[in-house]
C-alpha cells in the first residue's frame, strides 16, 4: 500500500492562496483553482442567511476563525437497523443499549480516519485544538487565510437586514480532497451567524411576583398524573442542553418554595463555556429548564451542560453528552429554524442524536413558539413554513405545546392546542420508519410528536432573574413543555430499572406504538380543539400537539408492558419483575435514601455478597439510623419482600435493649433486637399483595441505647411482583 504520508502529498498542495498585505484590515483573493488536485465540494455548508443579507466587505485575513470538521459514520445500514431491533420489543436485541465505546468500534469514524484529517488540516497551517472522544468531531483554529486554503472558501462580512445583525460567513460551499471525501461530512464554524434561541413564552406585560403565581408542581403532576408513577427519580440522571448560565441560589429557592430536595445541580463545561459567575439574557430558560425537571422528579440528578452559542459549540456538546454516556434523558430547549441552519451542521449533530438512541438516551426538544412559521423572528421571516431544529430530528421526541385547564384540586379539567405552539413538517430529514398512524403524506418528519402545557396564559411558577432582581415569574413555552416530558422519562427510567427493564431510550418508536393501538385513549389526553397558523388539532394525531399529553401512570404501563411482551389493561396488571433499586447496595446510596455512613463498604462487618451492606447503629451509645426506599406496587400483583438481615451484638442475657423496626408506610412488619444476634445471615420474607396499586415506603429503623453496641446489617434486598 501506498504510504499516507504520500498519500496526502498532493492535498497538501492544494489551492495557492493570494495575499493582499493591507495591513490590519488585510483582505485575500479567493483561492485559484488548482487543476492537478482534485477537490470535492461539501454540500450544504453555507449559511442560508448570505442569501438575505447584504455583503460589506472581506473577512481580515489575520482573523482567527475556529472550525468543527465533522466525520463520517460507518456501516449506516447496520446502525438504522440496530436502532430499529433496540426499540422492538419482538426483537432479541431490545433494550440491549451499547456503550460509547461498542458504538464508536462498529459505526464511529475509525482512528485512521482522525489521522489522515488531523494530517491535512495541519499541513494546511491549522492547529487542531481536539478531537471528540467518539472521533465524530475535529475542532481545529487558524487565520481566515488558512480556513481559505483549507476549505477553498472565501470569506465575508454580512448585514442581517431583518436582524440588523452583523456576522461573517463563506460565500460559497466549502471544499476538501477527493482523498478526503470518504470521511468528512461537513464543516460548521464557517460561520457565525446561526445561534440558538431560547423556547420561552411570557404573558403580556409580564412582572415579577414576590410570591409564585401560576403552575407549580402540585398543578402539574396532579393534572398529568405525573404524582401517581410512583416514582421520584432517584437514580437517573438528566442532561439539560444550555448556551447560558444559572443561578444556584435561584434554583434553590425553587426548591425550598415547593420542598422540594434532590441531588445539587452540576454544571458540566463544553469548550471552556462557563456562564454560571454572569449569566446572560438566557438566564431564564436555564432556571425554567431546571425547576421543571426538579418539579417533576426532584431526586433525580441533573447535569446542566452549558456550551459556546455557535455551530460548533452545539455539535461539540451533543459529542461530549453522549461520549461522557452519564445521562439516560437530555432535555433541549434551545433551537433555530430549519431554513436557518446549515443542513451539514444538523446532520453532524444528529449523527450524536444516532449514538445517544444507539445508547438508550432519550431525548425532548421544544418545537419552537413561532408556530408553524418557526422563522418568524429570524432572516427567513414569517412567509415561510418552516419547523425548529434540533425538535426535528428523528432521534428527538418534539414536545409541542397546550393551554391546560387544572381543577382546583389539581386535576385535569381539558387542553387547547396553543395558538403558538412549534409544528409542522421538516425539510432536511425523511420520515422515520415508525412515524405511522399520522394520516399525513409526504415522505417527511413531521413535528410535534408530543405536547404539554406552554400557553403563557397558563403558565409556570419560576424563580429566575427579574430586571433587575431575582423574583417569581410567570413562563410558559415549549421550553417548559420539553423538560416536563424529560422529568417524565427520569421517573419512567427508574421505575423500567426496578421492574428489570430497560430504560426508555429513543422514546418515539414506542410512543407510536402505543399511541397506534387500543390503549391511546388511556395513555394520552387527545387534545382537539386549537391550531397554530397552519394546523388544527384533531382527533389523533395532529402537527400542533402530535398523540396529546401524558396520562403518565397510565403511559408507563402500556411502556412497561410493551416492554415485556405484554400490555396490561389501564386498570392495572402484573408484569413479573423485581422492583427495587439498588437492591444489593453496590451502587452505594442510589435509590436508597439513608443516614450518614450507613450504606457502605467497611471491613467492621461482612457483606452477604458484593462488597457493600447497609449497617444501621454498632456505636455503643444512643443512636438513630435510618434506611429507606419508595416504591409503587402495580395494582392486581402479589408483592414479596424480602432481605438477608445479620444481628451482631454485645449486648447480653434476653432483654432488648437495641431494637430494629421493618415498615411498610406505617405498616410495622417486624421487630428485632439484640436478642435475634446469630453468627451470619437469616432471610426475611414478607407478603406485601395488600399494598398492591398503591406507593409503599420501605423503612428500616434502627434504635441503639446508651451502651454495648448492636449492629443491624442489611444486604441483597428484594420486592418481587408476579
């Protein structure tokens, strides 16, 4: 084989670059054509807005340009196929997600393919700054005269006559090696003129509150029985996909207004963003983002990843979410229209949106607030019917919008399309096999596939920045539609973990599916009546509010039950599993909520298997330990619990001076003392079939008085159902 160094010999001479030496203003000639290297152009990399926009001159040719180059995936029919198997529950291969490192082995670009572009791009001048930990992305800097023999591109600045914005763009499509076209897709960064903007809808004349006013999370999870999943999210973790920062003194106010407590909010840096010491203007939506997922599963964790607003700034984080692979639910509020954004750009990140569903992470975008004109407020303008990226994309599940009504007991009373709610139908990507039951043609992806309450008119209680001080606010807007559906799956995840199943994943082939068969009715509110611009809501499906909202217990059932070959009746059901989280303890305090030191892995007392227990008291002096799980037993199932318990004492003679008390809520199911002391462990089993159809707290109580210690040790816990 021919020596790639040689290989690349004739790439790197490619296009001569005429320099124009002006000084600090220096400009540059387009490159010339060299007619002995052969050059493919990249599609689709121009942004849309050079075409209404008027040109004022060059681009410095000193100006430092940074750019993504994004590669290929390999064996794209073998991975739409395992997408396909992973969602099918008649397949072998459902719910059996691969890792980061299983996916980048069969799909990724391979290690040649980062070599052979980092090669070029060096040799053309440039410094490559990274490379993404699944090879799908090369970020690499240099002067616009080096982008300009890279890329043969020519590059200018531009006015936004509807924006008066000023940006810098190439005039014409980028262009690579032939020797290289088997491995880029595209290149984004050529630009800088596409940015995300926030999903937020606010009323009229709207002002800040000293106390909440509109929905909080009483309203909302009683309205879409989100309170009656019986779960709280202990256990999962959310990714919240951000160009701004937070306040985390906002963020607990939230909490403390609602008693609300779960783990700290994380910031996780893309690029070196880091927003959070001054947010900007997008504030707001990061705050909005946050409260919600809290409202709806509080214990869940969140991970608030915060990215430069750019091409390359979006395409680098949906890289480094799904390398990372530490989240199971990414909820996206942040988008631009379809007609604005390079179609490269978009097909690079969804190329991660392919991995995540390859990895079993679900994924919620808001579809927009522009209706079906999502450009409205951009260059396109508002003659055009155009759809919100990243909601468009097949590997997204996009939450449009409603006005609901709530009793004043908190419970669903009906729901309007609202007149502004993001829908319609995608011009860059095909319709997905699954997307059937529709009744709408055209070979097309079509949005929203959900919806939930946005309606400004009946919005949310959050606390985020005022004008000029932090305060109650009343927001509405797909924004809060996206992460109430992704607080839904953090809980749906933790109750498909306790069952024995798989998570949600790419949710969309199993919303249609249920959406398409005798169990709709029960699963969703079908919202008919309202429209957007364009499009009415209707009975089924329609492209304001998709299938409706979630009647989530029920929802979660019919998933679970598709999930194990069965689907329960609405009324109840028993899908045979174990229930609990974290039932042996070795994933420390997941799932459990405990006293200090009490799950762990210390040598002082023996584990019934694995390495970790739970160790309530052993102090020899009055103490308290507590240990404690919540979980839902499906009505119509009998419920086994059961655990291997060890009684280590100093004590002596038959009084109970220590005492370990077992509860059911406030069922007491079994006392045990220092007197039950025994040299290893002894099982435990309880018939629980009388909590059947209700939320049971699983507590253990451990009571140690003033002297000689007694240990109570826990190990390998179960809640069965059958």
């Amino acid at each position: 084989m021919r020596p790639r160094s040689l290989a690349l010999a004739s790439a790197l001479a490619v296009l001569p670059l005429t320099l124009a030496s002006l000084g600090a203003t220096a400009a540059y000639a387009a490159p010339q054509a060299n007619a002995s290297a052969a050059r493919v152009a990249l599609p689709n990399t121009v942004t849309p807005a050079v075409a209404h926009s008027q040109k004022s001159g060059d681009v410095p040719a000193a100006q430092q340009i940074s750019v993504a180059v994004s590669l290929k995936l390999r064996n794209t029919s073998e991975l739409d196929s395992l997408l396909a198997a992973l969602s099918n529950p008649k397949s072998p291969q459902f719910g059996k997600y691969l890792t980061p490192a299983q996916f980048t082995a069969r799909f990724g670009p391979t290690q040649a393919d980062v070599a052979q572009v980092r090669s070029y791009l060096e040799g053309q001048g440039l410094k490559v700054t990274s490379v993404s930990a699944n090879r799908q992305v090369v970020n690499a800097t240099g002067t616009n005269a080096q982008i300009a023999k890279a890329f043969g591109t020519h590059e200018s600045r531009y006015v936004d006559k509807l924006e008066n914005k000023a940006f810098f763009a190439n005039d014409d499509a980028a262009s690579i090696p032939a020797s290289l076209a088997g491995v880029v897709q595209g290149v984004s960064g050529l630009n800088n003129k596409t940015v995300r903007n926030t999903r937020i809808a606010k009323p009229q004349n709207a002002t800040s509150h000293a106390t909440p006013s509109g929905f909080g999370p009483a309203q909302y999870n009683g309205a879409y029985n989100l309170n009656k999943v019986g779960t709280d999210g202990t256990g999962t973790t959310v990714a919240l996909w951000e160009f701004d920062g937070y306040s985390s003194t906002n963020l607990k106010t939230y909490d403390s207004q609602f008693g609300l407590t779960g783990p700290a909010v994380q910031t996780v840096s893309v690029d070196g963003a880091g927003y959070d010491s001054s947010p900007g203007q997008g504030q707001g939506e990061v705050e909005l983002d946050s409260e919600i997922v809290r409202g709806v599963a509080p214990k869940a964790q969140q991970l608030i990843y915060e990215a430069p607003n750019t091409d390359q700034g979006e395409l680098d984080m949906a890289a480094q979410i799904v390398s990372e692979n530490k989240v199971s639910v990414i909820s996206i509020s942040w988008g631009s229209c379809e007609p604005d954004t390079t179609a490269s750009s978009m097909t690079a990140v969804d190329s991660s949106f392919k991995q995540a569903a390859a990895q079993g992470i679900s994924i919620f975008s808001a579809t927009g607030d522009d209706g079906s004109r999502d450009c409205t407020r951009s260059t396109s303008g508002s003659s055009v019917k155009a759809v919100d990226f990243p909601a468009s994309s097949p590997h997204n599940t996009g939450v449009g919008g409603t006005n609901l009504k709530v009793t004043s007991g908190n419970g669903y009373t009906s729901e309007s399309a609202w007149s502004t709610a993001g829908g319609g139908t995608s011009t860059q990507f095909a319709q997905p096999s699954w997307q059937t039951g529709t009744g709408i043609s055209g070979g097309k992806r079509t949005v929203p596939d959900v919806a939930s309450n946005a309606d400004p008119n009946s919005g949310f209680a959050i606390y985020t920045q005022g004008t000029s001080s932090p305060g109650w606010q009343v927001y509405g807007g797909t924004s809060a539609a996206a992460p109430l559906w992704s607080g839904y799956a953090a809980l749906f995840n933790q109750k498909a973990k306790a069952a024995g199943q798989a998570v949600l994943g790419e949710a969309n082939p199993k919303l249609y599916s249920v959406a398409n068969s005798s169990g709709y009715g029960s699963a969703f509110h079908d919202v008919t009546t309202g429209a957007n611009q364009d499009f009415s809501a209707k009975t089924g499906y329609d492209q304001v509010t998709g299938w409706g909202t979630p009647v989530a217990d029920q929802l979660t059932n019919a998933l679970l039950g598709s999930g194990s070959g069965t689907t329960p009746p609405p009324s109840g059901g028993c899908t045979a599993g174990q229930l609990l989280a974290n039932p042996g303890f070795e994933s420390g305090n997941t799932g459990w909520t405990a006293s200090s030191g009490v799950i762990t892995t210390n040598s002082g007392e023996a584990a019934h298997s694995g390495s970790y227990k739970a160790w309530l008291d052993g102090y020899g002096s009055t103490h308290t330990d507590t240990l404690s799980q919540t979980v839902s037993i499906p009505a119509g199932c009998k419920a086994s619990f059961s655990f291997w318990l060890h009684v280590d004492t100093a004590e002596t003679g038959s009084t109970a001076y220590d005492k370990l008390t077992v509860q059911a809520n406030s069922t007491t199911l079994a006392t045990y003392s220092n007197v039950d002391a025994a040299s290893g462990y002894v099982q435990k089993t309880f018939d629980l079939s009388a909590f059947a159809g209700q939320t049971v707290t699983l507590k253990f109580t451990g009571a140690e008085d003033a002297s000689l210690q007694t240990s109570f040790v826990i190990d390998d816990t179960a809640l069965n159902i059958s």
